[in-house]
C-alpha cells in the first residue's frame, strides 16, 4: 500500500515538474518571438550594446569625413520620413525618434518608417520628453544637427486636446533643447515653427519682421512660444538654431488631417466637402507649399547652420540664431485647390460651403520667401497642380488600388 502510494506521489511530481517545464517554455518562446520583432526591437532594446551599435550604424555617414549625422525627431511624420530619407540619399547618418501617437492613423506612420528602415535608417519608438532616452542617444553619438520635427500639429485640434500641445510643442521641445545644451558637443538645432504664428497679421506677404503676437489658435500659440523659447536657448548656452515657418506642406505620404488629404478621400468616397467662406464672401486661400521644395527648404538650413558654441551647458561665445519663411509665395482658394482635385480625380465634388467658425484656422497665409531665398537658396519650384497630380497618384496606390482603410 506505501509503496503504491509512493509510486503515485512520484508520478504527480514529474507530471508537476514537466507541466512547470512547459510553462517556463511557453513564456520563454513568447519573450523571443517579441524580442525579435523589429517593432518591438525599437521600445526593448532602448540600452545594451546591441541598441548602441543600430544607432551608432544609422548614424553613421557615407563618408565620415564629410558628411552630417542627424537626430530627426517626428521621424514617422510626414515631413520627418521625407527629410530623413533625402539626408540618407546625399550620404548623411540619420537617426529618427518617434512617438507613434494616434493623432491620425498609426499605420501609415508604421508603413513610413518601414521605408526609412530599408534604407537603413533606424527610428527610435520614443516620446521626447523621455530625458533618459535623449541623454543616452546623444551620449552613443556625437550629432552633428538635431532636425527637430515632432510636434501635436493641426489647429482645430487643439481645442479638443490641449494638453497633447502643452506635452509635445512646448515641455517636448524644451527636452529636446535640455538634452542639446548638455551634450558635448552642442549639436546645431532646426526646427520646424510654422506660418500660423503669423495669426490674425494681415500685412502681406507674411515677412518674418512683421509682428506674430496674435495667434489665433493655441497651435499657433505653442509655436510662437517655441519661438521665443530657442531664443533664450540660443542666449543662455549658445545653441546654434534656426527655425522654419512652413506654409501649408502637401504631397504623397501626407498627413490625413489635412484639408487636400481628407477632401480627396470624401469626394472618392461620395461624400460632402465643407468649403468655409469668410466675412467678405472671400474664401479661405494658402500658399500650398509641395513637399520636396520644403525639403530642399530643410536641407538647405542644416547646410548653413553654423555649429553651436557652448559645451556640455556652458555658452563660449555668441550663436547662429535665425527663423525663416519656407512658402510658395502664390496663394491658392480652397476653392480652386478642389477643382483640381475634381479634374485630377474626374469626379465632382459634394459641397458644402458654410461662413468660417472661429476654431483658430485664418483666412489666408502668404510667404514673402526673400529672406530664405538669399540666405537658404530655397527656391520652390513646384506648381500646385503638378504637387497634387503626384500626391493624387500616391493616394489612388497607397488606398485605393491596395484596397486600404482610413482608419481616423
Ligand atoms: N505639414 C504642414 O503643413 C506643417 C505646417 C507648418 C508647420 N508644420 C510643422 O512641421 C512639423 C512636421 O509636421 P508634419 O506635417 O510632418 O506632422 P506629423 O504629425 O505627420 O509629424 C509629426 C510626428 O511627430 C510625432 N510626435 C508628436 N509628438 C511627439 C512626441 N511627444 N514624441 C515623439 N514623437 C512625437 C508624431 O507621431 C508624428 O509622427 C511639425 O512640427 C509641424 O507642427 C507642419
């Protein structure tokens, strides 16, 4: 009988130590296999020496005596993905930072980076206000220049979450300056502003002396601040920065908030546009500035950034300090942009056309772009019905003819 019972206690010991085995199993399977997938390899390997050497190799320039390496933050953005993928084409090291918040759908940010991944530019999945993170990435490698694009964009938005402005355009971008000002040495800061700060101004064109102290739109508020905060980074310890006022940036792998982008998914899709018209009958017009020109734009003001002048938070000497207008310099009505659309699509669309709400859009925007035409070189070259033709022929690829959702 004892020896029966011994046998049977003996049995359920194994069978207990077996099941424990499996179970170990299971979890250590689970862990490899997201361990392994690139997505995840972004978040986990954030330290150890095979994090070190992915940034280190994307930060690396074709040629080392020459070349620039670049933190581009906003990385999976739209503007992010084209100047991180036009850096690393002229021969750059670009790292790219990002957050993958879902302000619009996460999956065209995913299908973005998975381009600047098969050329061989590895981007950090990251919030930048995480000061750990920015210290560590600026101490594996000594940047050249910070391409500082992240940011909450759109101006209606704001009134639904201010709190994702506060977040990422004014405590963001002061970490990224912190973690700039520590480093040694300094890298040279750009950073997209935008021509919203030039609010209820109606001077035009918009000249980057003309006053910008009437925002009207807490996005607008939060770039304007942005503004007057790389100041007093540029004062204190010497950082070199150079801020960019884009005009209304459109073109393939856009953002889908955007007036061209969600106009042409309604009229594929049958549904009614809203036109808003203003006071005097005049409707809302802006000075449609296609992607690559602003790229151009980009790399132009990285190129003739001076370097910074401080060293691990002590200013040397005085900095490069400098803001410039980055337009098309020929205003367009929305109107007219939904013709084209209509022509390029060969549908008509359904309008809408009701008196503009005060939400924090304006009536028009207009660059006067002298001043970076004679200290950039920028020229823009790009008319509005050739830019759409190319984004229209991006979006019919990219949803239409892949058969994807707009999940937004
Ligand atoms: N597109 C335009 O017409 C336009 C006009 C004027 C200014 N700008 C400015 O240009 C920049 C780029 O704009 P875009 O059109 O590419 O916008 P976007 O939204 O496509 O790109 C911004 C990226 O930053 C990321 N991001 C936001 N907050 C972050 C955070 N806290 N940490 C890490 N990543 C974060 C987002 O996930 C997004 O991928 C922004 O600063 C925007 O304000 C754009």
């Amino acid at each position: 009988m004892d020896k029966l019972h011994y046998r049977s206690r003996y049995s359920l010991t194994k069978l207990m130590i077996w099941f424990v085995i499996f179970v170990l199993c299971f979890y250590a399977f689970k862990l490899s296999a997201c361990y392994f997938s690139s997505e995840n390899s972004r978040r986990i390997l954030r330290s150890g020496t095979n994090w070190d050497s992915l940034v280190t190799l994307s930060a690396k320039p074709r040629d080392p005596n020459n070349g620039f390496s670049v933190l581009v933050t906003g990385a999976a953005g739209f503007v992010g993905s084209h100047v991180s993928l036009a850096l690393k084409k002229r021969g750059d090291g670009v790292v790219g930072i990002d957050n993958f918040n879902k302000y619009y759908d996460p999956s065209l940010k995913r299908a973005r980076t998975d381009m600047l991944e098969r050329a061989g530019i590895f981007v950090v999945e990251a919030d930048i206000n995480d000061s750990e993170l920015l210290e560590r990435l600026l101490s594996v490698v000594q940047f050249s220049h910070v391409m500082h694009l992240a940011a909450q964009a759109g101006v209606r938005y704001a009134m639904k979450n201010p709190a994702s402005y506060v977040h990422s355009n004014l405590a963001g971008l002061i970490n990224i300056l912190e973690a700039c000002k520590s480093a040694n040495p300094q890298p040279a800061v750009v950073w997209a502003s935008s021509s919203s700060v030039y609010g209820l101004n109606s001077k035009v064109p918009f000249s980057e002396k003309d006053r910008t102290d009437q925002p009207a739109s807490l996005y607008a508020a939060t770039k304007k601040a942005g503004e007057e905060i790389a100041h007093s980074y540029n004062h204190i310890y010497g950082l070199s920065i150079t801020g960019l006022r884009f005009f209304t940036v459109y073109g393939p792998w856009g953002r889908p908030d955007m007036a061209y982008f969600s106009f042409t998914k309604d009229i594929l899709k049958r549904k009614k546009i809203t036109i808003f018209k203003g006071p005097n009958n005049g409707y809302v017009a802006r000075d449609f500035t296609y992607i690559d020109d602003i790229v151009s734009g980009c790399l132009a003001a990285l190129d003739t950034a001076e370097k910074s002048t401080g060293s691990g938070g002590k200013k040397l000497g005085p900095a490069q300090l400098r803001v410039f207008n980055l337009g098309n310099t020929s205003p367009v009505p929305v109107t007219e942009l939904v013709s084209i659309l209509e022509k390029l699509l060969k549908m008509k669309a359904r309008k809408d056309v009701l008196p503009m709400p005060s939400n924090g859009d304006v009536m028009f925007t207009h660059a006067n772009i002298s001043s970076a035409q004679r200290e950039l070189g920028y020229k823009p070259t790009t008319e509005l019905k050739v830019g759409l033709m190319k984004f229209v022929k991006w979006y019919l690829d990219y949803y239409v003819h892949s058969k994807k959702n707009i999940a937004w």
